[in-house]
C-alpha cells in the first residue's frame, strides 16, 4: 500500500498531530498564514512545501528562534503549541520515539 496522496489533516494525523506536517500546521497558525481552523484536510504535497517556504521565511526573520519572537508571536507559540502537547499526551503520545537512538 502506498503513501497517500494527500494529507489527513492535522486532527486525523498520528501521535496527536505531533508529526512533521502538524508542526507546519501549527507554525503557520502562530503566524496567521492560515486560520487556525484550517486543519488542512486534503492538501497535497506540494501544498504542505509551499505553507512550509512561507513559514521558514517568518522564522527567519526572527533567527529561527522562538525567544526572538515579538510577545505577541510568543504568546500565540505557547498556547498553540502548549495546547497540542497537552491533547497529544492525553491521547498517548509521550515523544520517546523522537529521542530514540536508531544506531
């Protein structure tokens, strides 16, 4: 079976949302590129590259740091991305597979 050809939308990801393309969700909501009801259901790859070139430009007005950003940014950085940890936690998801040495 092959990969699908377009992306479930962040409230359909794995590991509650706390996936490659849920962090591009999540970013381009801190930065008001999308509506943050926008869960991108549907979107296809090149769709999900484009959102992630425009979110790389805004990080890197700020060096790519998030204590570089204006608090207003910052505020908005730690509700969505603190909401997310706390949903994906609640639905099992604890981040191990991320900190697991493969060699």
């Amino acid at each position: 079976m092959g990969r699908p050809n377009t992306y479930a939308g962040i409230g359909n990801d794995i590991n509650g949302g706390m996936t490659t393309i849920g962090r591009i969700i999540r970013d381009a909501w801190v930065f008001d590129l999308i509506p943050e009801t926008e869960t991108c259901e549907g979107w296809n790859q090149g769709q999900i590259d484009a959102l992630l070139h425009r979110i790389n430009t805004e990080w890197d007005k700020y060096g790519c740091l998030v204590s570089n950003l204006p608090r207003d940014l910052l505020e908005r950085h730690q509700r969505i991305h603190g909401a997310a940890l706390e949903q994906a936690r609640a639905a099992g998801w604890s981040g191990e597979h991320e900190i697991i040495d493969d060699s």
